[in-house]
C-alpha cells in the first residue's frame, strides 16, 4: 500500500521537459540534444568496429555524414507523410525536425540506399561495413529514443500500469494529465540489448558470414518494433489488415532477415560437412 502511494506520488511529479534550457531567444530543445549525444556516441562505437574490420576510418566519418543526412531526410519525411492531413494545413511545421517527429524506417531505408551507393563506389564490402554499423546503430536508437522520451513524441497508450508516466508540461508532444505507457523508454532498453548482442556477436564471431551481424540486427529490431507498436498511442497512420505502415515494414524486415541468416547457416554448416568429409578421404 505505502510502496503504490510512492509510485503515484512519483508519477505525479515526474515531468518530461521538451526544453533543455533557455537563454534569450537561444532555445536548446532536449530532443536536439539527446540526438546529437546519440550520433556521437554510435560513431565512437563504429570506430572502435571498422578499426576491428580494418576498414578506414576516413571512410567512415566519410560515409556517417551521408548515413546522417539521408537518415534525417527520410525519417522526417515518413512522419510528415503518416501525418499529412496535419501538415497539409500547416507546411512550414514539417521543417522543425528539432521539436521531434521523425520515423525510423522512413530514414533507415533512405539512408539504406545512399550508404550502399556510396560503399559500392569505393569497392569495400557491403556485408563487412554494414556489420560495422549495426552495435552503432542500435546504440544510437538506444540514446535517440531518450530525446522522444523527453519531446513526447513516439508516445504510449494510455494503461493503469503501477510505471505508467504522466506527462505535465505544456511544450510536449503527448498528452497531458493522462497515463501512458512510456513506450519510449520500453524500446530504448531493447534498443541498447540489441546493441549488446551484436557488439558481443561482432567481438567474438570474427569469422561469421559477411552480413551476418547486421540481418541480426535487423530481425531483433523488426522483432521489437512489430510490438512496441501495439502500445503506441500516437497516430500510426492507416492500417493494412489490421497492421500500422511501421508492423508492415518490421514485419517483412523479419521475415527477409530471418530467411538470409537461414541461408547463411545452412551454407556455413554445409562448407563444414564437406570439409569434415575432404579431410577424412585424405
């Protein structure tokens, strides 16, 4: 009984603010902030993976800025679209990327096709870079979702959850007075679990299939975004037999990854059977 009063005297202090601070007409907005700590952080981590790869790091830093730009790009275009009737009314609102809204899928098939364009260009393997980026990429979703934790942006359901949060200040995106799933903070400690295992997978399987970490990467994200939309309670767009634009997207991502690695598997075990047998007909 004394535990509940300390939760619901918690959560009805607990405010997210959109905010960081403000000075004059200078405003640094959490969301900004959290998504820069976000880039820094994966590329740091990319570093520390394409120095185990032997890849360049000039190559890199090269190719983040194109990752970055065509990521922004295409997130933010996606949102604008599942939420056109909005911006059809007020365009200019979907220049402000700062005050939140950008959909990861949108900008990870964009920048999908801009980085792969680019790696080709140089001759450096696909598989082995994309692997590189994977741990980076999950770590920055991990950091990144924090910043829409703070905005309001990408916020939950409403639950009688004892953790449910409730968010007060005006300047945010979600609903105020009312109990929500933190969905937010859901996807961002399963963002980071996914960075864990493939940083771990990439440190001590260096002999994998090229590619291998990253169709990981892409079968536990499908696998966590296909649910976290179900406590989603912002607009998901229209659905498609009962699936949001994002369920779609995650779902054939799953399936796609889930048949490469099958592949991969097979092949591998079938290159060691016929070792195996070469070696005893010696």
């Amino acid at each position: 009984m004394y535990g509940h009063w300390l939760i619901n005297a918690s959560r009805e202090n607990l405010i997210m603010h959109p905010i960081l601070f403000q000075l004059g007409p200078l405003t640094l907005r959490t969301y900004g902030a959290l998504i820069a700590l976000a880039f820094l952080a994966a590329l740091r981590l990319a570093k520390w993976s394409v120095h185990l790869r032997g890849i360049s790091e000039k190559f890199l830093m090269d190719l983040s800025m194109i990752l970055v730009f065509s990521g922004l790009l295409g997130a933010r275009v996606f949102y604008v679209l599942l939420n056109w009737r909005y911006y059809l009314l007020h365009p200019l609102e979907s220049l402000k990327v700062w005050e939140g809204g950008l959909v990861f899928y949108g900008g990870f098939i964009l920048a999908a096709f801009a980085g792969l364009g680019y790696v080709r260009k140089h001759n450096v393997s696909v598989g082995k870079v994309a692997d590189c980026l994977a741990p980076a990429l999950a770590l920055g979703q991990a950091i990144g979702r924090w910043g829409c934790f703070f905005a309001g942006c990408c916020y939950g359901r409403p639950t009688i959850r004892a953790w449910a949060i409730r968010v007060k200040d005006p300047a945010s995106l979600a609903p105020l007075d009312i109990d929500l799933h933190p969905v937010q903070v859901y996807e961002a400690i399963g963002n980071l679990i996914i960075a864990v295992i493939l940083w771990m997978r990439l440190l001590k399987k260096p002999d994998a299939p090229r590619g291998q970490v990253f169709w990981l990467y892409v079968l536990l994200y499908g696998g966590l975004r296909f649910g976290m939309e179900m406590l989603r309670g912002d607009d998901r767009g229209p659905t498609l037999g009962g699936l949001y634009p994002s369920q779609l997207i995650a779902l054939g991502a799953v399936l796609l990854s889930a048949s490469i690695l099958f592949a991969q598997v097979a092949s591998t075990e079938t290159m060691n059977g016929t070792l195996v047998e070469h070696r005893k007909s010696r």
